[in-house]
C-alpha cells in the first residue's frame, strides 16, 4: 500500500516563508512527475509546481520567482519551499506523485493559512 504523508503547513504572516514536504512509502515502484496541487473552497484544484524525474521543473505564474520544488530521489520525498507568502496563497496543498506505470497518488492535504 502506497502512503503519500505531507507536513509543513501551517500560519504565517504575509511575506513569510513555509517548506511543504511530501514523503512517499510503500510499494510507490519508480517514481515520475512530483507535483503540487492547490485548492480553496469553491475553486478547481490549481497546478502549483511539478517537477519531473530528471529535475526539470514548471511553475504556475503565481507563484514563479517565490516558490521553489526540489526532490530527494533517495528518500521518495518532494518539497516546496514557499517564499514571499501572499494571503492569495491560503489553501489546501496536495501533492500529487505519478509512477512509472503512471499510476496516480495523492495525499491527503495540508492547510497553508497566510494572514496577519
């Protein structure tokens, strides 16, 4: 069984920082894409930030030059390190892993609450 564990979340003011993290276990096999989702209430699920096997990374325009997604290959985890935090920000974070057999995982999500 696949488990995908986030943490990091949390409060902060705007203009602050948080790093999510996404750890992977179980029989996940070889992981491709890593990606973060968001998702506020009465919205669709927004891309965030994905990053493939070989480090390549996209961005949503929101949040280029202020977040930042990096890997650990060794220890199935993805991070994002969130800067400049904005209250537009505020959301639920999923992360979201594919396997090389493009099976979906998801986790359970994390509360990023940014306001003074």
């Amino acid at each position: 069984q696949v488990q995908l564990v986030e943490s990091g979340g949390g409060l902060v003011q705007p203009g602050g920082s948080l790093r999510l993290s996404c750890a992977a276990s179980g029989n996940i096999f070889s992981i491709n894409a890593m990606t973060w989702y968001r998702q506020t209430p009465g919205k669709q699920r927004e891309l965030v930030a994905t990053i493939t096997s070989g480090g390549s990374t996209n961005y949503a325009d929101s949040v280029k030059g202020r977040f930042t997604i990096s890997r650990d290959n060794a220890k199935n985890t993805v991070y994002l390190q969130m800067n400049s935090l904005k209250p537009d920000d505020t959301a639920v974070y999923y992360c979201h892993v594919v396997n090389h057999l493009s099976v979906v995982y998801w986790g359970q999500g994390t509360q990023v609450t940014v306001s003074s």
